[in-house]
C-alpha cells in the first residue's frame, strides 16, 4: 500500500514498533459521529486555556515571553493565513520524557499510570488545529484522528505513515544520521531530532489540510500533570461508575467528586470500557476545561500572584512555541475577546483498514481540505508539494462522520459526562 518497511535493525523501524498499540478487539466499525481526540487532548487545549486565561493578569510580560523553549518548526518562509487570521496547530506528544529527552523522574511516572519512559515514544497523539480568526467571534477547533494513514515526507523508508507518527519517525531518522557522522550528545540528537520531528508533523498536518500554520505549541504527559498540580486538582461529574485499572487507571464512582493530579490523567486517558470510547473521552476533556475554568475563576487566581507565577513556572518548564509568537499579546486578545463561540469537529474518516500489521483510518485528502475550507470560513489554501495519493477504498463513507461534535463547553456548570 505505497509504504516501505525499513530495515528492522534502524531507528525508524525501532520507533515504529514503540509506536505500536493495536486495538484489536476495541476497533469498532465508522461511528456515528467520530469523536477520536486523543488521550491528551486536553493536555494542549488545557494549556492553551490555562495560558490565555492567566496572561489576561500577567503583570511581568517580559519575563512571561521569554521563558519559553522556542521552535523553528514553521518556516519563516511558510505559507501564512491573510487578513489577521490565525491558523495554531496545538500538539499532545506522547512521551515520558522531558525537553531534554531525559526519562520523567519515577515518582511521577507512577503517577501517569502511563508506563516508564520506552512508552509512547514521541507520537503526536493529539493534533488540533484551531483557527481564529481576526474578528474572533467564532473559533473553530478540528481534532485530526492520530491514525490517519498520510503521505509523508523526507523520512527514509516511508512514503506513507499514521500522521502521529510524522514527530517521531522523523526524529528517529535525524538522530540515525546525526549518530553516523559521529555525533553523540545526547542533548544535541535530542534537540536536533526534537525539531526535525517538530517541523514534520506541521508539514504533515499542513499538507493533509491544506491551509496555513501560523502557529504551533506542544506540550506532553508531565506537562499536563504539572498544570493539573499546580491547580490543586479538578472537580468532575460522571454519570456512571467507572473502572479501567489496566489502561489508564481510572476508577471513580458516579456523580461529582474532586480529582487529585493522577486521577484527572485518568480522567482524561481512559478510552477502553466507555460505551463511545473516544467520542466519550472527547466530552470528557471538554467537560475538564469547564471545570478548569470555573475554577481559575471562582479561586481568585487572577488576583493572585502566587498562583499565577506557579501557573507560569509550570508553563515555561513545559510547553514550547513557535518562533516569533508574542504569546502575551496574543493571549491577551484571546482572553479580552468578547464571548467568542468555540466549535469543535473532527475531521472525517473513510474506513478503517490494517497495514503492515497496524491500524490505520483511510482518508480522503480532498474531501478533507473542502471540510477544512468551509469550517475556516474558506480561507485559501496553502500550496503543497505533490505527494502519492493515499491509499482509498470503494467503501461508502458514513454520511455525518467529521460533523461537528455537540459540545459541552461553556457556562458555569460543570457538566456530567459518561
């Protein structure tokens, strides 16, 4: 199906197969409604809320923007949204690693109930590309499904790969090379395959979508945890008991209750035992924002300096962004903004398939970029270069896959969810 395998014995190869996690039994047919954001996805959203929320306050802008790992991974040269339109690409890495590759400390990877640090690898677990646009009055944020079976580019060995595996294939692939020319820093391979893996995954997403990327933040497993830490906890509402000890550790009666940092992980991971399985985690970390948000709002947060530089302490140590982003003036817009809507979608899937032994989601570029087009209020689309058409079947595509999923966001309830 237009994929090479790569010799077993390369990085790439040994990337992939940490990558690995077949559903087997828990795949389902098309659903009515794919709700397929990742377990992470609130960890990108979460930090995007957490950040425009408290940068409304911030008094020290200097030292807020500059405590940021930066990233080239847009181009200065890349295609660019008109009109004061802003295309960010928020991404969920899920790793167990820090910035500089080093494996978490062990208290909190006990914590993750996510496995030690050869778990995961580095794949793009959550993709969401939000666009705002210069009026901000409405904010529309596509969740791109993780498996995604996509054309990719400049990886050895691959014409086509699962789109969260654009980071880490590429970064396997830079470090293999940079290793054979003698190099063997390990911050140095990390930080060199950390931004080929970066700049990879926005060409993956900009190709499969078709417009530009303005912007792009990441942020993984322990940057999540940190956050939820540092706001002491989570309250949620379940309408039914659940428990999935094996994935991700989960295990909460029904009705409302306080979640500590591990549990609210959980919280937002589990997938396996839900009746809708990702739709169900999606509403999840929607109903998690909700709750994010009254809280900064009922806690005094705003007013309190001591939180806030807990907050941004936590931000800096945890998220990179894109070079040249003025996050302080751009949080501030977003935060000052009046009551924009925030709509969520997700982009449409053909059929499941298997390849080389892996699950995959069959798409159709181009009925992906008309989807993408119309919900951005057609903005124009980036030129990209001609790739191998990906792979189609004759399957009749379900009618209302990758339409807007109904949201719970919004208001000062916190909403119960399954």
């Amino acid at each position: 199906m237009n994929e090479q395998t790569p010799l077993k014995s390369s990085p790439g190869e040994r990337a992939r197969a940490r990558h690995r996690r077949i559903r087997g039994a828990h795949r389902r047919a098309v659903r009515r409604r794919i709700g397929r954001a990742t377990a992470k996805a609130c960890t990108a959203g979460l930090s995007a809320a957490v950040l425009a929320a408290t940068a409304v306050g911030w008094a020290t802008a200097g030292s807020f923007d500059s405590g940021f790992t930066r990233s080239g991974a847009v181009a200065a040269d890349a295609p660019r949204s008109l009109g004061g339109d802003l295309n960010v690409l928020l991404v969920g890495l899920d790793t167990r690693k820090d910035q500089n590759g080093d494996n978490l400390p062990p208290e909190i990877l006990s914590q993750l109930h996510a496995g030690d640090g050869d778990e995961g690898g580095y794949n793009a677990n959550t993709l969401i590309l939000v666009h705002i646009p210069a009026d901000m009055k409405r904010i529309v944020a596509v969740s791109i499904p993780r498996d995604d079976y996509v054309p990719v580019q400049g990886i050895p060995g691959y014409t086509h790969a699962k789109i969260k595996e654009a980071y880490g294939l590429k970064k396997a692939a830079v470090e293999d090379q940079l290793m054979s020319q003698g190099i063997t820093d390990q911050a140095t391979l990390e930080h060199a395959g950390r931004e080929a893996g970066r700049a990879s995954i926005v060409q993956a997403v900009r190709d499969l979508t078709g417009v530009p990327i303005d912007r792009f933040a990441e942020v993984t497993l322990g940057g999540f945890y940190d956050l939820a830490k540092a706001l002491g906890g989570v309250e949620v509402c379940l309408n039914h008991p659940v428990r999935d000890l094996e994935y991700s550790g989960a295990d909460f009666p029904a009705g409302r209750q306080r979640l500590d940092p591990a549990q609210a992980l959980a919280f937002v991971r589990q997938r396996h035992g839900l009746e809708n399985g990702d739709l169900d985690r999606t509403h999840r970390q929607q109903a998690f924002l909700t709750s994010v948000a009254k809280d900064l709002k009922s806690a005094g947060t705003f007013t309190d300096m001591r939180k806030l530089s807990a907050l941004m302490e936590v931000a800096h140590r945890n998220i990179v962004l894109s070079d040249g982003w003025n996050a302080t003036d751009f949080l501030r817009t977003v935060g000052s903004a009046d009551n924009p809507t925030v709509e969520f979608r997700t982009l449409p899937v053909l059929s499941y398939d298997v390849i080389n032994g892996q699950d995959v989601n069959i798409v159709d570029q181009d009925a992906i970029r008309r989807e993408v087009r119309a919900a951005f209020g057609g903005q124009d689309l980036a030129p990209t270069a001609p790739t191998t058409p990906t792979p189609t079947v004759s399957e009749t595509p379900t009618p209302d896959v990758g339409q807007p999923v109904d949201t719970v966001i919004g208001g000062d309830s916190i909403p119960c969810v399954n």
